[in-house]
C-alpha cells in the first residue's frame, strides 16, 4: 500500500452470542482503492485484519442477494454500492427489522416461510403433460408479470419497511409481489387461492404505502405497485364473489 | 451426542441440478422424505449467475443429430457419444418442464419461446429470459420446490463428509452454520449437486462459494475425480473483478475488436472460420490471449485486455436482449455498452471435469450420485458449449433424482451406531479446527499462494514444466494448510471456520486439476500446451482418472464412448 493511498474507517456491528451481551461497534481504519464497492472493503477487513468478522456474500454481481446490509443506515446491496460515494467514515450495521445470528448476519428463515405462505409456483387445476409442450404466452403477457419476477430475496424491503418494523409478522413487499407476479402470469390459475391469502391478516391491507421498499430495491421490482395491485384484486375477487359465490377465477 | 436424522435421500447443493433433482424424487413419490443440505440458502447458488440461456433443440431447422454433433465437436471429441445423444433428447422434455414451473422465457410475437444463437452451436437453439437465465431458472426450480413440503431443507449446513457403511453411501455429516452443530443427515442415496470449484483460481467468474465441496467430498471417499485438468476459460470476463459478460452478446451479434479496432475472429485464422464471434469458448480465449501477445491489446490498471462492442446492436436491443449486461457494465466497469466497447479478458469460468458419473449420473460408489458443474458425465469433454450447463443441470439433475430413488427402494440403511461414530469423528475434527491457535500461517496467505500457482501452471497455455511446478506447490500448500492458525473459536456463523474447511476441499480439487493436466501430454479443448500444440488421439482419446491416495493422487485412465461420430479435425 503506498502512503498516498486513501483511507476510510468503517464503524461495523458487532455482535457474537457466544461471546457478547448486546451488539458492540468496531472500528477498522483501512486503505481503500478507488473501484472497491462496500463489500470489498468487508472483505479486505476479513481476510487481512480481522478475521473473526462474519458477513453474507457470494456473487459479488448483484444477482444472488446475500450482502444486503445497513450501510450508513440505509438497507443496500454491499457488492453494488461504490464505496467512493460514501464519507471517510462508513457505519455497516445488519439489515434492520430482522433477528441477528451474528455480526452482519440476520435470519432469513422468517422470510422463506412468507414466501412459502403466498403460494409462489404455477397453479393449475389441471397440471399439463410435458408431451404438451410449452405453453404459448405473448411478449405483452410476459410483460405483465416480468418485473416482479426480477426479485432476488435480498430483503431490504423488509428492512426499509415502516410497517415490517412495527409489526414483524407483516408478510412483507418481496413475499406478496412474488404471490402477485405467479397471479398475473398467464400460465397461471391461483390468483382466487392467493387473493384469499392476501385477505388474511398481516398481508396486504396491512400495508400503509410509505412507498420506502420501491425506493431502497436495487431490482427495480416495484413490490409497491405490487401491494397495491394485489390489494385491489383482493377486494375486487372478494366483491365479486358475493355477487357470483362460485365466480371470481380467472 | 451427536443429532441424527433419517431421510429416504439426501441432496447436497441446492442449485439448479439439486433443486431438479429433488423435484425429480417428489414427482416418483410423494410420500418420500427429501434432505436438501445446501451451505447457502437455495436461492443464493452460484446457478443464480448464469446468464445467457439453455440450449436445446426446438426449432424446426434443428435437430437432435445436429445439437449432438455441435456438442461432440465442442468437446474435442473427448465427450462420451451416448451421453451426449442422451442429453440432447432430454433437453428439450426439461426446458418445457421449466416453462410449465414458471420460467420466465422470453417469447416470440406469436407467444413460442425465442431461441438466440450461442457459440459453437449451428443454430438458434439456446432458450433465454433476457440474459437473467440462470437467476430466473434457479428461482422458478426453488419456488415450485416450495410446494412440495416433503422436501426437508438443511439451509446453512456444510455437507463435509460421505458417510459409507458397508460399502454404500448412506449420508453425510454437515455442519449446521448458525449454531455450530455437526449433524448426521442419513439417507439411503446421496447426490451431489453443489458446483464447480473455480475459486481455485484467483481470476474467475465464479462466486465466493465455488470451493469445490462435493468433489473433494466424492474424491476423499474413493471416487475418482474425471478429466479435471479442463478448465473453461470464458472469452468475455470484466478485468479486475471477472464478473461474467454472457456469451449472448456475441449471439446477438456483438464483436470482439482489438487495439486496432480489428475483428480479429474474423479478419485471422483461429480455427474458428466464418464463426468469428460464435466459435467455441476455448478458441475464442486463445484467440485473445493471442490478440495480447502480439502487442494488439489495451492496457489497463487490472492488466491487458481487448473490448466487446455492442455499440453497433443498438440501445433498444441490448435494453431489450441484454439488460443485465448493460446494468453490470455501468456499475463494475463505469462503462455504458451502448455507446462504449466493454472490455474484456479471458476468465475462468467452468470445469468440464469433475466427480465420474455414467450416463445414470451413478458413481462408482454404490449410493452416490452426482449432477451438474459437480459431476463430470463426459457430456462436455474437453471443452463445454455454451448453454449446454444449465441444461446439463436439469437432464442429469432429473435423472439422479429418480436413480437415486430407485437405488434407496433396494437400498438398506446401515448401521446407525457406525454411521453415528462416523459423524461424531468428523464432529471432533471440525471443533479441533475451530479457532485452532497453534501454527503459523493465515488462511488468506495459503488462498492467495494457490491463486499464484494455478494461473502459472493451469491457465489457457499450459507448459510440462510449469504443471509439474503447481503440481509440487499445491503439495506444498497441503503441508502449509494442516499447520493453519485460525482466530475464530465461536460456534455461531463462524466463517472462517467454513472458509478453512472450503480451503480444504479446494486443495484436494486443485492437487486432481494440476496433476491431471500434467499427465496429458497433447492439446485438445481447453487444455492448450504452448510445448505440445496438436491433439493426440492415438495415445490420448481417452479420460482421465485421479484418485484420492494420502501419499498424492493417482491416476487412471477410462474409455471414450465413440460409436456415432468418427472423430475428426476440429475445424470450424
């Protein structure tokens, strides 16, 4: 490392139940290259200064969704954020609104059961044969669905969140817009199933529109317009069924 | 005392071909009791990074003689006949399957799946969703898993040992990440399914979890570990970081220039002839590597490179045909495709060889299974297609799940005190590990010497000399590696404690690499040598086996199943 090289400390989160009480802050001044993305400074600290610090990462391509971190207070993908538009000192906390296992890593399994609960798979009421082949589904079809279905389960939805803060049972904006995307897609006959489910409690009219998940998804996703949409059709599939008891599917 | 857990299979990896192949088990029968063991959450598998499609035929200006003979000549003839024919008329049964879960295939006007063109491939035969294909595959094969609620999943657990009895796999020990706890998963088949081990080299596309696990796995239980010495170089990788810029960029028409702003696929010989840009990928990394030497590269702060430009494809195609292309150049590489060249350098991307499987994915070792990057089949040969992988993934993944589920039927448990001790041994093993003081070296020190060798010895020109020189390192790095000091002793999440086991197994994938490619005195695919430049079949049409021996490997030799195509100059 030459001596002109810049410097940035990062303020990390500590916190290992085997050893600690309540989570703890630790400072790591380091030289950091110009092109590093947050991550890269994680690693840096890993693997030359301390060991012992654990955090969540793969990919480093934005695509597998497992660095998602606080980063000076806001939920972000660590191997997407260029540490250059960050200050000289960088506070790394674990995403909010989820239960720390230790350092930066948070449960996930709370998450992978709301999704599980939304029925995220095609449902037919009659499975195709293979020997049927593909099914046909226009390019504006496709459409419908398609940015919902860019979800990567990094969950900083869930920590950006008003609602998931105050009440961690809410299902969440990934789990309903991924429900949502399989609903509106037209290979697709489970939008009833799921639009019961989206009438149950702690799912979509929980929601109070902060429109915070849309703005801190680095997908572009939308689970916003998602929970919106998925609401109307509750209600519209609700009131439509007093009308016609055995109408309402698609 | 050790937690056991009994299951009619058990499935390491939750990838593509894991994830297939459990879905393949449930399909047999649904009362069945599915392990899923995977180090990573399933959503999370290196799967999740492929981008640019799965082939299989689907047009009516192809067929299966054609993507058969496409796929033999990719490998250099060094693929086996019968898989390869079998693989091609699986192909397209599994990609429709994927379209019936859910895939997000990108359609043509009248609402067919759109077919793109990829190297080496004599038509458009590569099925795509944009160039997410791999994230959209994965998470469309784990959300229809999640319907099946006998598909048990071990999420977070480290599989670090088979455990034989009697002759048969009959489970394994895996380390469950969050609490530190080392359990028995016991099943009456095992498939691997976890991946390829490009983290062996420092310069890879590759994620941080492609350690090599289940081969290492298979090899340290006796099996032999196939045709390791090839390595996939893909063409198209970003300097510094090797991030993947898929191969669909060139299928939909982009150029490889160099300095001088030459095609040089194109205008010199290669071997590629008119194919230029949708040649193979072994061709194409020599070709650049070439382009470089002879002073016709860029230099940049992440060494010499050459550029792909998309310029000329224009914004509403590459927006509509290649948006994650355009996403990862503007944020890794500060450069905007549409109206700047990428650029590019050769990186290592895939490995042909891996854990020996026969055209029913079967090892030699009764009960074990294997598909996927894992395994080596001899669909690939001596050098993989393009879009051949994913697919691979699906066909051989299917295909474990159900011999898997046909060999448990027949199959007894063992004894579950042997097993048990078996378990515990490991247990003691991984908690002697942990937060091991005494010794000297830093894991990183050994990673990043191992890095070192395997570039010089096993990159896209390889000499005898400096393959028998890695070969010598990586045994040395084995003597580094057992005097290791670790800082980490706590029992939660302790990554460095699966750092160092993942480092293990990635000497062991290393010692079968280096000393496999030393052993094969020719070039043929991917295994180029600047001191022996021409294929060899009278002494080397054949594959190559490295068993585990604690003393260093030992070699072997298998047939090349021939029979439908005579084997040939591979000229383009």
């Amino acid at each position: 490392m030459s001596d002109g090289q810049q410097k940035k400390t990062f303020v990390i989160t500590r916190f290992d139940p085997d050893r600690d009480d309540a989570p703890r802050k630790q400072a790591y001044e380091i030289p950091v290259h110009p092109d590093w993305k947050v991550l890269d400074a994680l690693n840096f600290i890993k693997d030359e200064i301390d060991a012992t610090l654990s955090h969540r990462w793969s990919c480093r391509m934005a695509v597998c969704g497992s660095c998602g971190m606080m980063v000076d207070g806001e939920p972000r993908l660590t191997c997407k954020e260029a540490l250059s538009q960050y200050g000289d000192t960088v506070d790394v906390a674990p995403l909010a609104n989820f239960p720390v296992v230790r350092d930066l890593v948070i449960e996930a399994d709370g998450f992978m059961e709301k999704l599980t609960h939304v029925k995220p798979w095609i449902i037919r009421a009659k499975e195709l044969a293979v020997e049927e082949g593909p099914m046909r589904q226009s390019p504006a079809e496709l459409e419908e669905f398609k940015q919902f279905s860019m979800c990567i389960n990094c969950m900083l939805c869930y920590s950006a969140c008003p609602v998931v803060a105050n009440e961690p049972e809410f299902i969440g904006p990934a789990a309903i817009a991924l429900g949502h995307r399989y609903s509106l897609d037209s290979r697709d006959e489970g939008a009833a199933d799921r639009n019961e489910i989206f009438r149950g409690e702690g799912t979509v009219f929980s929601c109070s529109f902060a429109n915070e998940c849309s703005e801190v998804c680095p997908k572009h996703v939308d689970p916003a317009a998602a929970v919106n949409q998925a609401k109307l059709n509750a209600v519209i599939d609700w009131a439509t069924s007093l009308v016609l008891p055995r109408g309402g599917d698609k | 005392m050790i937690e056991v857990t009994r299951h009619d299979i058990v499935i390491v990896g939750g990838g593509a071909a894991g994830l297939r192949a459990a879905i393949a088990a449930c399909e047999i029968d649904p009362g069945a009791s599915i392990a899923l063991v995977s180090k990573v959450y399933p959503m999370r598998s290196h799967t999740v990074s492929a981008e640019g499609g799965a082939a299989a035929v689907a047009r009516e200006d192809d067929n299966f003689e054609m993507h058969g003979y496409d796929t033999v000549k990719g490998s250099d003839f060094l693929g086996d006949q019968d898989v390869i024919q079998y693989f091609v008329e699986q192909a397209p049964r599994e990609l429709t399957l994927l379209e019936h879960w859910g895939c997000p295939w990108s359609r043509n006007e009248d609402g067919t799946v759109a077919t793109r063109a990829f190297g080496g491939m004599s038509t458009k035969r590569t099925w795509y969703a944009t160039d997410k294909v791999g994230f959209h595959m994965l998470h469309a094969l784990f959300q229809h898993s999640l319907r099946f609620d006998n598909i048990v999943r071990y999420d977070e657990h480290f599989a670090t040992k088979l455990l034989v009895d009697g002759g048969v796999v009959r489970g394994v020990a895996a380390l469950d990440v969050r609490t530190g706890v080392v359990r028995v998963v016991l099943g009456r088949a095992v498939i691997m399914a976890t991946g390829g081990a490009g983290k062996i080299f420092p310069f890879t596309t590759n994620g941080n979890i492609k350690t090599g696990d289940g081969m290492a796995l298979a090899y340290r239980a006796g099996v032999a570990l196939k045709d390791m010495e090839f390595i996939q170089y893909h063409p198209t990788g970003l300097p510094g970081t090797g991030i993947l810029i898929t191969e669909a960029t060139r299928g939909e028409g982009g150029y490889v220039i160099n300095s001088e702003g030459e095609r040089f696929l194109a205008t010199r010989d290669y071997g590629v002839g008119t194919k230029a840009e949708l040649g193979p990928r072994d061709m194409i990394s020599r070709a650049i590597i070439q382009e470089i030497e002879a002073g016709r590269g860029i230099s940049g702060p992440y060494g010499e490179y050459v550029y792909l430009d998309l310029r000329h494809l224009g914004e509403a195609k590459i927006v509509a045909r290649l948006p994650m292309v355009r996403e990862i150049s503007k944020i890794y590489i500060g450069v905007d495709p549409v109206y700047e060249p990428i650029p590019i350098r050769p990186v290592v991307h895939y490995m042909m060889g891996g854990i020996d499987t026969d055209i029913t994915a079967a090892t030699s070792l009764p009960g074990l299974y294997a598909a996927g990057e894992v395994a080596s089949a001899s669909l690939n040969g001596s050098n993989r297609l393009g879009s051949n992988s994913l697919t691979e993934c699906l066909v051989f993944g299917a295909s474990a799940g159900r011999n898997a589920m046909a060999f448990a039927e027949g199959s007894s448990e063992g004894s579950e005190d042997a097993l048990r001790r078996e378990g515990e041994e490991e247990a003691a093993r991984i908690v002697a590990l942990r937060g091991k003081q005494k010794g000297g070296e830093k894991l990183s020190r050994i990673r990043s010497d191992l890095h070192k060798t395997m570039e010089s010895g096993c990159g896209v020109y390889r000499t005898q000399e400096a393959m028998n020189e890695t070969a010598r390192t990586v045994a040395q790095l084995r003597g580094r590696y057992a005097d290791i000091a670790l800082e980490d002793s706590s029992t939660v999440f302790n990554t460095e404690l699966i750092a160092a086991l993942e480092m293990g197994n990635m000497l062991d994938v290393a010692e079968a690499v280096a000393n496999s490619a030393a052993s094969r005195n020719e070039s043929r695919g991917a295994h180029t040598r600047r001191d022996v430049p021409n294929r060899d079949d009278q002494n080397f049409l054949y594959h190559t086996l490295c068993y585990f021996d604690p003393a260093g490997p030992r070699l072997g030799k298998k047939d090349v199943t021939l029979g439908h195509w005579e084997p040939e100059e591979r000229k383009y």
